[in-house]
C-alpha cells in the first residue's frame, strides 16, 4: 500500500515537470534567456516537490507501520488473556475430574462392601430358608401323621366332622336367633317399648325447631296478551323453545291472556316461571328471546341447574355429612322444586335429617349415617316424572348404582315398606319421615281436591264385575279392591288389578304411583263339639 502510494505520488511530481519542461520550451521560443531562468527555477520547484514528497512518503510509512505494531500487539494480548482463561478453566475442569473420580472410587468402595455384606446376609436367609423348609416338611408330616391319629380315633374322616361341626354351630346359632326373636315377640307388646320409643321421638321433636310455611306451586300464569303474543311470534319459536328446554308443555287459555303449566316436572315448572318472569321484568332480554329461543332457554336452565346443585350441597354441608356422587347431590338439590301436599320436600328432607340423627345419637348409634340415609330418603321423587314406580324403590336404585352403602339403599328403599328392613336405621328413616310429614301445620291439601281424587279411585275400583267394594287407604296411595270369592278366581285377580291400574294411569293425574290391590278371601269355618 505505501509502495502504491509513492509510485503515484512520484507520477504526479513526473507529470508536473514535464508540463512545466513544456512550457519553458514554448517560452524559450519567445526568449531563451528568460526560458533559460525558468527552468533553473522549474527544476529547483521540481526538485523541492520531489524532496517534500518523498519525506511525506515517509513519514506516512512510519505512521502505517506504528498502528500495525500496536493492532498486533493488542492482537497479541487479547490472544494471551484468551489462552490464560482457557488454561485456567482447564485447569478447574481438571480438578474437578479429580475429586469427582476420587469420590467415584470411595463409592465403589462401599458398593463392594455392601455386596459383600449382602452376600452374607444372602447366604444366611438362604440357610434360614432352607432350615424353615424342613422345618416345615416336619411340621407336615406330624400334622398329617396327628391327623390321621385323630380320624383313625374318632373312626371319621376330617371333611365329616368340619361338616358336623358346622351343622351343630348352624343349628346352635338357629336357635339362639328364634330364642331372640321369640324374647322380641314375647315383649313387642310391653307398654315398656312404646313408652321408649314415644320418649326418644319427643326429645328429637323438640330439640328440633324449624318455622316455615306450607307452599303451592302456581301452574295457571296470567300474563297479559302481549306477551302471550311474543311467546306466540314467528310460529311460536319461542314457544317451543321454552316448551322443549323445560319439558314441560305450556297451554294457552282461550282468551290469549294466560298460560298453564301442564307436567309433573317440578323443575321444569319453576324454569318456566322464572323465564316469564325474566321476560317481564327485563323488556331487554326480549331480542335475545326472539334471536334465539332455545339458546337462551338452554341458558336459563343452566342457571337454574347451577342453583340446583349448589342447593344440593348446602344440604350436605347443613347436616355436615360427606357428598355423595353429584347425580345424588343434583337429585336432593332438585327437591327444592317439588312439593309433598304443600311441604316442601328440599326441607322435609333436611328436617327428617336432624330428627333421624337425634334419635341416632339418643339410642348410641351411628348419627351421621341416620343423616345420610333420611337426607337421601326421598331422591326417587325428582324422577316420579321420568321413571315408573315408587319413589322409595327408584331412590334406592340409584343409591345402589352410585355406590351408596346397602344400609343406605335399604333404609331408602324400605321407609314405604316396599322392601323389608335390614337395619335399624331403616326404621329410623320411616320414622322421623313420618313425625316431619305429619307435624302440625306440615302438609295440607285442599278438601275439594282430595275428595275428588278418593271419589275417583273408588268408582273406577268399583265399576268392575265382582266387586264388592274399594276403599282408597294411605291418603289416596293405594286403592284396595275386595272382590267376592264366587265370582271371581285366581287369574282373574291377577288381570283385574293389572286393568284398574292401567285405567287409572290412562284417567287421572297424579304424582307418584297409586298401589292396586285386589282381595280375594276365602274363610271356612267349623265347629268341633
């Protein structure tokens, strides 16, 4: 590069001499003295030019030479410090290999001696082993050699007598079990246990105190025909789409003002009612309602299921008991929302609870298992709606799929008597149902009502050949139908009770089931003299 530099510099000096040779020449033509004194003094200014030129060339050089000395010495440091890091972090990594294969053999070291330890130890479980093994073939044999001492002695084999031993225990437990139950028999009627009873109920009645009123679904809802009229809109969309959401059907009166819930789905009932009731008391929410029926019908019922579950928990958390599966905890939520002859049956549920467990804990029972099973007593009726039966026998099913234990299941199942007790908390749950439904101000049903349904289920019961007469018994939950023994036989008891079952589910309604049975007795009677 400075080489380049000089070569160029030194052809521009070339290049002015000789423009400057030139020009003398030319002047030279005019006047060859004076050209003469121009040339000295042109070659003089050349040569000066030459001689600054080449000193700037080097001084130049120098100066290039210099800053590449220092570049490369600070090259050369940073090189150093790089080499000395690396060396040292060598130099770490090496110690630390050090130490690590040091600790490496120490704990090879007390591997090896583990082993060897182990090894003993092996060898002794194993001579152990093998000494329990003969111990044991001895053992065997005596026992077999014990054994048949003992067979050859009482002149039978050992299946024989497991067999008769277990006969004289069976027969012994036989018989101490009728010994009980002829002791229970001999004392049920002691004024004694009825005084015990009657004192354990009056402690639990009257530790217990709750006050509320008796309710009553309103089914016939006047709205106004306005609304009948939105409700009515582009085919009755949103008609439908509460009607399909609900499960419910809703029955427009002549007069376009009015609406009346028909079903025995008592939560779809109160889910109708709130979206009326959110209709009028929120305009707004009309054009969401037009928009999309179902959508926001579907909506509202979550809430209300929500409401549902949350009310199904309380209950759990009240009696402090623990949950249960969510489809129980939904089912005793859904109470809430269903009726009994006015009771609500959400709080007869929590009632009978806290009745249950005070008797429990009285005769030193288990309180929170009476809890558990009274609070569940009644989950069979938020499905009387979808499933044909007793209340008692559905509740009972599904305790036993959801894996409620069968002490559970049998106290729900049994608090009606449709299957037998198993267990005193059975009775427990039939009783404290009974004292929360037949309190003073518990239940009521309008006379009008009542007798009518009575009046019905007797005609019907009454207007088949051979009857004598029927009597609706259990405030209308079973028609009783006594037919004469001549007239009607076996069989035909059997097709009856199926037919007058059949015409009352096809003429009435009703929550629940109504139980027909049909009596046919035959008495004879004679005297020995």
């Amino acid at each position: 590069m400075l080489g380049t530099m000089l070569v160029a510099l030194l052809a521009c000096l070339l290049i002015a001499a000789v423009t400057a040779v030139l020009a003398m020449r030319a002047a030279a033509a005019e006047a060859s003295k004076q050209g003469r004194l121009v040339i000295d003094t042109a070659r003089g200014e050349a040569a000066a030019l030459v001689k600054a030129a080449e000193l700037e060339a080097a001084a130049q050089r120098r100066a290039i030479e210099t800053a590449a000395r220092t570049e490369a010495l600070e090259a050369r440091t940073r090189a150093d410090e790089a080499l000395a890091a690396e060396e040292a972090n060598v130099h770490r990594r090496s110690d630390e290999i050090a130490r690590a294969q040091a600790a490496l053999a120490a704990t090879e070291d007390v591997i090896e001696q583990r082993e060897a330890a182990l090894e003993v130890v092996h060898k002794d479980v194993q001579s152990r082993r093998d000494r329990a093994t003969g111990l044991e073939n001895d053992a065997r044999k005596k026992y077999q050699s014990a054994r048949a001492e003992l067979e050859s002695r009482a002149g039978a084999q050992a299946a024989e007598l497991i067999d008769r031993l277990g006969r004289a225990w069976l027969e012994d437990a036989r018989a101490r079990a009728a010994a009980a139950v002829r002791a229970i028999d001999q004392t049920a009627a002691d004024p004694a246990h009825d005084r015990e009873a009657k004192r354990v109920m009056e402690i639990a009645a009257t530790r217990y105190h709750h006050h509320y009123l008796t309710e009553r679904a309103q089914n016939n809802l006047r709205i106004g025909t306005e609304l009948v009229g939105v409700l009515l809109d582009n085919g009755g969309s949103l008609h439908q789409g509460i009607q399909t959401v609900s499960g419910v059907q809703l029955l427009v009166n002549d007069d376009k003002d009015a609406i009346r819930l028909d079903g025995l789905d008592g939560v779809g009932k109160e889910f109708v009612r709130r979206a009326i009731q959110r209709l009028i008391k929120k305009p707004e929410s009309l054009d969401d309602a037009r928009k999309d029926p179902e959508g926001w019908a579907t909506r509202g019922r979550e809430a209300l299921n929500q409401e549902i579950r949350a009310l199904g928990k309380r209950a759990f958390q009240t009696l402090g008991i623990q949950k249960a599966h969510p489809e129980i905890v939904e089912l005793v939520g859904a109470l809430n929302f269903r009726t009994s002859y006015t009771q609500n049956q959400w709080w007869h549920a929590v009632e009978s609870s806290y009745l249950a467990g005070m008797m429990a804990a009285e005769l030193g029972l288990d309180e929170k298992l009476a809890r558990r099973a009274t609070l569940m007593h009644d989950i069979g009726k938020a499905l009387t709606h979808k499933i044909e039966g007793s209340h008692a026998v559905i509740g009972a099913d599904i305790a036993r799929r959801l894996g409620e234990p069968e002490l559970v299941a049998n106290a729900i199942g049994a608090h009606h008597a449709d299957e037998p007790c198993n267990s005193v908390y059975a009775y427990l749950v039939a009783a404290s149902d009974a004292m929360s439904g037949a309190r003073p101000g518990a239940r009521r049903e309008l006379a009008e009502g009542f007798t009518a349904k009575v009046e019905d289920l007797e005609r019907i019961g009454a207007s088949r050949r051979g009857v004598m007469h029927a009597h609706a018994v259990h405030g209308g939950r079973e028609l009783r139908v006594y037919v004469r023994e001549r007239d009607v036989d076996d069989l035909t008891v059997v097709e009856l009770s199926t037919e007058i079952a059949a015409q009352i589910s096809d003429e009435m309604t009703f929550p629940g089931q109504i139980k027909v049975t049909v009596i046919r007795a035959f008495e004879a009677t004679a005297t020995a003299n």
